[in-house]
C-alpha cells in the first residue's frame, strides 16, 4: 500500500508540473518544440558525418572505406543545415505552419459550402444546422489569421489543463487511499487489542478456576 500511495503521489506532483508548465508557457511550447526537432536532426547529422572520420578497421581515418555510401557526409551536412535553419528559425516556422494551416481550414470551409450548395441545387434538402460546421472551420481559420501564436498555443493549454486536471485526480485518489489505509491500520489495531483482551481474560477464568 505504501508504495501505490508513493507512486499515485508522484504521478500526481509530475503530472501537476508538467500541466503548469504548458499552461504557463503555452506560447513558448510551440517554438521549443520546433527547435526539438531542429536538434533531432543535428544529432544524426553530426554523428554521420563524424562517422566518416572515425577509422574502421584497416582503413584510416578520413577516407572513404568499402561499403560506406559515398552520400554519407552529403546527408549528414545537409541535416545539420536544415536542423540549423530550423533551430534558429522557429518561431518564423510556427508562424508559416499556422497560416499554412489557416489556408487549409479556409479551403475546407469554401470546398463544404460548394458542396453543400451543389447538393442543394440538385434538390437535396440540406439543413440550417449543416452549414454550422464550415462556418466553425472558417471562423477558426480567422482565429488562426488574427492572431497566430494564440492559435499555435491553445492545444498545448488543453493538453496542459488535461495534466493538470488528472494530477488533480491522482492527488485525490492518493489521499482517498491514505485515508483508507490508515482506517485499516487502526481497525487491525483495534481488532489486534481486543484479540489480546480476550486472550488476557480468558487465561484469568482459566487461573480462576
């Protein structure tokens, strides 16, 4: 029981954290996981291209040995350079993915009502309530317009107000499960003693008799 208490507590205090964070800096969340990727491919490109200077076997550093792809060190520069470019030009990336984005809702919005008025002039009886939805993807593409770090940031606010909502159950639970354990840890108590009453009273009438 100790450890499931330890373990629901810590899920809850990480989960607590991590739920903050993203709440707190949702704006930020976004460009640090471009530049993420950005060292994603830094990495592999620095390790291949180091490869290439790395001796392998009778053949010494810094020539190309049998069986080695000449495009190697090729690969692993332009990795490097494109993880460079995408570090260093995050937020310009977040930007172009949003508005990007925004095009994409707003083509989807035109490319539905078309349809939906097609569907009509053929004599469909379409609803009111089926334009809601384009409507919704145009008014969400107008978000993404006007203001596009508020649009790049409120997913990781859900995903943070998600965290934090759970940790807050976890947190719950853990104390549920504290208080149980100690409402059993005093009934064995008690139920230990009386055990020992009873012991202790019937070897006094044995005594007694």
């Amino acid at each position: 029981m100790k450890n499931i208490l330890q373990g629901a507590l810590l899920r809850a205090v990480c989960l607590l954290a991590l739920g903050v964070l993203l709440v707190v800096r949702s704006e930020d969340m976004p460009v640090w996981l471009v530049k993420a990727a950005g060292i994603l491919l830094i990495v592999p490109g620095q390790v291949s291209i180091a490869s290439l200077f790395r001796p392998s076997g009778d053949v010494p550093a810094g020539t190309q040995p049998e069986g080695r792809p000449l495009l190697l060190p090729f690969t692993g520069a332009a990795a490097v350079v494109l993880g460079l470019v995408v570090f260093f030009m995050a937020q310009r990336l977040v930007s172009l993915m949003m508005y990007v984005l925004a095009a994409v809702l707003i083509v989807a919005a035109a490319l539905q009502c078309v349809e939906l008025q097609g569907a009509s002039r053929r004599g469909a009886r379409i609803p009111a309530a089926a334009y809601v939805m384009p409507v919704l993807v145009l008014v969400a593409a107008l978000l993404v317009v006007l203001d596009v770090q508020f649009a790049a940031a409120m997913p990781f606010v859900f995903i943070g107000a998600g965290c934090v909502v759970y940790g807050l159950t976890e947190l719950w639970a853990a104390v549920v499960l504290m208080l149980l354990a100690r409402r059993l840890a005093r009934e064995a108590e008690a139920a230990s003693t009386a055990a020992e009453t009873e012991a202790g009273e019937a070897e006094e009438a044995v005594e007694a008799e």
